[in-house]
C-alpha cells in the first residue's frame, strides 16, 4: 500500500470520526431540559399548562406559546380560606415516552391531553378536553401499557372539594389512553363516602395493575386493584397511627416495593410497604422539624427523599438509603417573605429541585453529590393572576 493512499485513509477515518461526533453534539445540544405547571387558571375556560425549559445552569425561561390552553377552568379558593380543594397530587402527568401530557380542569370537570412536540410544545389531542367522570378532578394516575398493545390505564381521583360545584360523592375513575392520547371511560367508577376529598391515585410502578389511594379528609390509605375493564375492588386499607392522620400525597420507591407519605398535622414522613399482591403494611413514622409535611419527591435512585412543609415555609431532605428508615440530613427554608413550598420533582438530570410555590413562583435549588440542596436561584414568577395558586409538576428530557 502506498503512503498516499494510507494518508487519504487517515485522513478519511479523521473526518468520519469528526462528523460522527459533531452529529452527537448537534443531538445532545437539541435536547430540551422541561418543565410543566398546571397553571390553575379559574377564569372560564383559560386554565393552562405553563412550559419551561432549564438552559443546564437552572435557569429558567418559557417556551413559546406558554401557556398551552387546557380547554377548562382551575378550580378556586373556598370562602373562609378552606383548602380542600388544593391539598392532591399529580395534577399533571407525562407517560414514559416523553410523548403525552395530562392535566386536571378541576372546576369544569375535565382532563386535558396534549401531544409533547419535538420541540416540548403542546398540541391539543382530538376530543380534549375529555370528562373526568366525577366532580373536581385532581389527581392523574397513570400506568403506561397497562393493558399491553400501546394501550395505557388512567385513574382520575375525583375530590369532590371544589367550593364552588355542589357537592355530591368524590370517586376514582378509570380510563383506557391510546397511544394518541384519546381516553376512554371505563363503565363504572368507584364511588367514595361524602367530604372524604381523596388526593392521590399513586399507582404501583411495576407487577399487577394497582394504585394506593390517598385519602385526604377519610384518613386512610387504601389499595386498590384494577382489572382490564377498569373496576376496581379493594385489597386492603391502612389508617396511620396518630391523632389527626391526614393524608395529602405520597411517592412510590424506586425499584422497592414500598411509598412514603406526608402527614402534615403530625409534621411527620410515614413509611409503607406492599407484597406481591398489594397489600400494604406500615412501617414507621419519622418525624421532621418543619410544620405540614404535604408534599414529596425523590430522585431516580431512590436514596435520597425531599419533603416540602408549608406552613413554615420549609424544605426537607432524607437520606433513603436504608429506604425503611430514612435519616433527616438537611432542613431549610425557601427563599421569599411568606414562602408556602407545596409541589416538588427533581429534575431529569438530578442536577435540580423544583418547588413549587402557593404564591406563584418556581423555586430552583441545586443538588449537590450528596444530595444536599441550595437556592442559589432567584424564583421564577409564573406570571399568575393574583390569587391564582399553581397546582402540580412534572418534568422531561427531550
């Protein structure tokens, strides 16, 4: 072989290996870091989800078109500040694939469902928005391919809280979702007592088709299997120890069968766990130095819990490692007069805490190597109505 010819080879492979990385950057750097916040507009008919996306550093700026209109209307404050209608979880949801987004209309009784775009824009799927089958939907559960074939499981938690619809009886409601986003009721619901105001439908991530039902005003915790129909029958219920056991929301462990909840009247973490079957048994209850523990996350390894308490302006973290017996490693308070921290995710790097925040804003705090946190950010202003109080987060990579 000559050396010309071994030149122009080198040279070749050189290029190759240069276009081939340039492809991979050009890719990388196409990748959108997201952010989406059921805004709760509770004028008629212009609710939203508001759109952000983090430029890697944990700043934050909307994306075009933000809000996505939801077809619905937020559900609004009580008279006497009663609030019932705020205390769920998982007011929105996004399925695996990065491809659907699911957002509550609590005051006009509907389910949002919307396409993610390359670009993380939102186009509305035919026939959003779709009836939530009860009063006051607040809560989205969701199982992808749940019943196989690209088809999943929906359980819409129905409060029945909002203040300003008549009450009647909260319920959990099942739907099939296509891949294209379309929902389709199941024949029956399950009904709940009167003023129970049940919070969240957390389903089981893997095994048979289950949820724990948090419920709020009813003080339990309730397992639930699903069959392909959706009806769904009971497998077993739990009221935590303690005086006043309200419940708001909970997050499943990772790659554990077992959930942590909130109990905010006893400033306190309660530990689950659940066999093959669903049935749940407690564990313990861990006690925390702020006040109304409501909401929780934990990052994608399962080793590390964060907790937001609200009445004192407060944010939590734990150390999961021993997931039955997490350690307190850091409390501190969130920046801002008259901060109420409610909702939380951690990013999909796990580089970033978000926090949602009553008065309008989304707190951004840095994860650091051990878990540990900071607000080296100031709070982005979601640009809400005064008096509009934000329910719900989600995030994606895409």
């Amino acid at each position: 072989m000559s050396i010309a010819n071994s030149s122009r080879r080198f040279v070749f492979a050189t290029l190759l290996v240069a276009a081939t990385l340039l492809v991979f950057t050009l890719c990388a750097a196409a990748q959108q870091n997201l952010v989406y916040i059921n805004a709760n507009i509770t004028t008629a008919n212009q609710n939203g989800v508001i759109a952000l996306v983090n430029d890697g550093a944990g700043n934050l700026t909307p994306l075009a078109g933000s809000p996505f209109l939801t077809g619905g209307t937020g559900v609004g404050p009580a008279a006497g500040g009663t609030d019932f209608q705020w205390d769920s979880d998982q007011e929105v949801a996004i399925n695996a694939a990065g491809t659907l987004l699911f957002a509550v209309n609590g005051h006009s009784n509907t389910v949002a469902s919307f396409t993610i775009n390359a670009d993380g824009t939102l186009t509305p799927n035919a026939g959003s928005p779709f009836a939530s089958g009860g009063p006051q939907p607040a809560s989205i559960g969701y199982r992808d391919n749940a019943l196989g074939n690209g088809v999943s499981m929906m359980v819409v938690v129905n409060k029945d809280s909002d203040p300003l619809q008549t009450a009647t009886n909260p319920n959990y409601t099942a739907f099939a979702v296509s891949a294209a986003g379309k929902l389709n009721k199941s024949a029956t619901n399950f009904p709940l007592p009167a003023g129970s105001s049940p919070a969240q439908a957390l389903f089981r991530p893997n095994g048979p088709v289950q949820f724990f039902g948090m419920e709020f005003m009813k003080q339990t915790i309730t397992s639930y299997s699903l069959n392909r129909a959706g009806a769904m029958s009971v497998v077993n219920s739990l009221t935590p120890p303690g005086a006043a056991p309200v419940i708001v929301g909970g997050v499943a462990i990772p790659n554990v069968r077992g959930f942590y909840i909130g109990l905010p009247a006893q400033h306190q973490v309660g530990v689950y766990s659940y066999n093959s079957t669903g049935t749940m048994t407690f564990l313990r209850e861990v006690n925390n130095t702020g006040m109304a523990i409501c909401w929780l996350a934990m990052n994608a390894a399962g080793n590390r819990l964060y907790t937001s308490e609200t009445a004192s302006g407060t944010i939590s973290v734990y150390d999961t490692t021993t997931t039955t017996n997490p350690k307190l490693l850091q409390h501190l308070s969130v920046s801002g007069t008259g901060a109420l921290p409610t909702h939380m995710k951690v990013d999909p790097t796990g580089k970033f805490l978000y926090v949602l925040d009553r008065v309008g804003v989304l707190h951004v705090f840095d994860i650091a190597v051990d878990g540990t946190v900071a607000e080296n950010h100031t709070p982005f202003n979601l640009g809400l109505p005064a008096g509009t109080v934000p329910l719900g987060v989600s995030v994606l990579m895409k």
